[in-house]
C-alpha cells in the first residue's frame, strides 16, 4: 500500500470526502470542533532506514498521498512533524509498530491544535521516563523474540478512569468495543472529548497513548476503540464538546461505516464468545 501498489475501490476517493465532509457538517451544526486524525504508519517516518525501494509504482501514489494531497480531504496527517523530531529523540518505538511517549505527546499537540485549543494544556505533564526492556508487537514476530531498551512514560495520570470494558473485551481475544472513560476534575480545560479510534487513541498507563494525554488537559475523554466511527447520539449524550475520529494509515485502504453505535458494540464485546470482526466498523471488511 505504501508504494501505490493496493487496487482500491472506484470510487474509494469519493467515499472518503463524503465521509469526512458530512461529519464536518453535523459537528458544525452541534457547535462541535472536530478533528480527523490519521496516525501515520512507522514507514512514513522511518522509511530512509528501509532497506528497499519504496517509490511508487507505476506513478501511482500511496492512498494518504492522494487524499491529503492531490484529494485534498482535511485529514490531519502529521508525518512530517514525527520524522522532523527525530533529531532530538526516536517518535516510534523500535520493535513496535506504536509511538514513543515522545511521539505520544507530539502527536496529543497536533490534534489539540487542529481542535482549535491551546498545545500550552500539556505543558503541565511532567516528562518522567523510565528504561525498560520490552518487545513490541513486531518483536513478537521474531524467535526469539527481538528486544529492545525503550523508555515508558512514568508520569503519574492526573486523569482517574470511571468506565471502562477493556479487561472485558479483552478476554474475549479483541478490542473493538472498548469503551474507557477518564475524568480529571481539576482539568484546564473543562470540556468533554469523545475520541472514536483504535490502539493508537488507546491510552493507558502502560501505554501513553493519544487519549491518555488528552485526558490530561480535558475534563473527561470517552475512548472508543472504534477505527474513525462515528456516533453522533454518543456524542449528544455525553455532551461532548470536541471529538477526535483516528485510524492508523494501514486502515486507509478501507471506507468507515457512515454510523456505528458505540453502546451496541460496547454490549455486543462483552455477550460473545470472541472478538468483534472489522465489519462492525468498515462496510468492505
């Protein structure tokens, strides 16, 4: 996909700006920010330490390259900021295809902006690291494992959580479903943010994650571990004052669900016996 190479659907581009366009035009009319984040993919920031070519193919160009820039679809992509700050640090973990806290806290800053609040709210997140030894979800893939000394955020969270069904789904062997919510009561900002996205919006104490930081600046943040979803009665019904919808770039390929119901799938992770498929989020899957 990286190099063009993935056949997409006709009228994949289409579907896409429609998409995003009638959100725009239901958070507008509800007086909600709104923010389209796509997590770039660890070989858009560190493809010059890929060993082979990575050009397009026969002048086509990788999806993200088409929709923000011949397309023009208001997607933030913030590939360049990631790969810029390498120089003081690494954004990605090495044996992981996740963020660094680093990457973590750059990435927090960049959808803050787009939301149209102040970067200055995460300037009270203390930057306390720790080394640890660990092997990442592309580790894993290896026997033995490949490991790596990376270094876990070990900030205390200002944030308690107050709901929460991750330990549930994931027994169930998956991760759509997950509703977490966290709540600061002495937040900067006392808005509600609701973000539908996936384990890069994921936050946790193990893992820093987008809405582990958001959590820090904002009053309470619902996470939604829904790829870009969509729910716009959630949204009514927390009084959510800003929302994030975030997909990792490898899930570009595919075309959201218009709606999803995050209650309903929130229920439906916990009755069954295994994990939620894609079709609950993509209408291809």
């Amino acid at each position: 996909m990286h190099r063009g190479e993935v056949a997409l659907e006709r009228d994949w581009s289409a579907r896409w700006r429609e998409l995003v366009e009638e959100r725009s035009v239901h958070a507008r009319a509800a007086g909600r920010p709104v923010c389209f984040l796509v997590v770039p993919d660890k070989l858009a920031v560190y493809g010059d330490l890929f060993p082979l070519d990575l050009e397009p193919r026969e002048g086509r160009p990788r999806p993200m390259t088409r929709l923000v820039g011949e397309e023009s679809v208001p997607l933030l992509y913030p590939d360049m900021p990631l790969r810029e700050a390498r120089a003081r640090g690494d954004t990605y973990m090495a044996t992981d295809s996740h963020l660094t806290a680093r990457g973590n806290r750059l990435l927090a800053g960049a959808a803050i902006a787009a939301l149209g609040a102040s970067v200055e709210l995460l300037e009270t997140v203390a930057d306390t690291r720790a080394q640890h030894l660990m092997s990442g979800d592309l580790g894993r893939h290896f026997q033995p494992h490949v490991l790596e000394i990376g270094e876990r955020l070990v900030t205390p969270s200002m944030a308690r959580i107050v709901s929460d069904n991750w330990s549930t789904v994931l027994e169930q062997g998956g991760h759509i479903g997950t509703l977490r919510v966290f709540r600061r009561d002495d937040a900067p900002d006392g808005r509600t943010v609701v973000v539908f996205g996936d384990s890069y919006g994921f936050g946790d104490d193990a893992y820093t994650g987008l809405a582990w930081f958001l959590a820090q600046a904002f009053r309470e943040v619902h996470f939604a571990w829904v790829p870009f979803g969509w729910d716009p009665d959630y949204l009514d019904r927390v009084g959510a004052g800003l929302v994030v919808c975030q997909t990792a770039e490898r899930f570009i390929g595919r075309v959201p669900r218009g709606r999803v119901d995050v209650a309903s799938l929130a229920r439906a992770a916990g009755e069954r016996k295994g994990p939620l498929g894609l079709e609950r989020v993509f209408g291809d899957a």
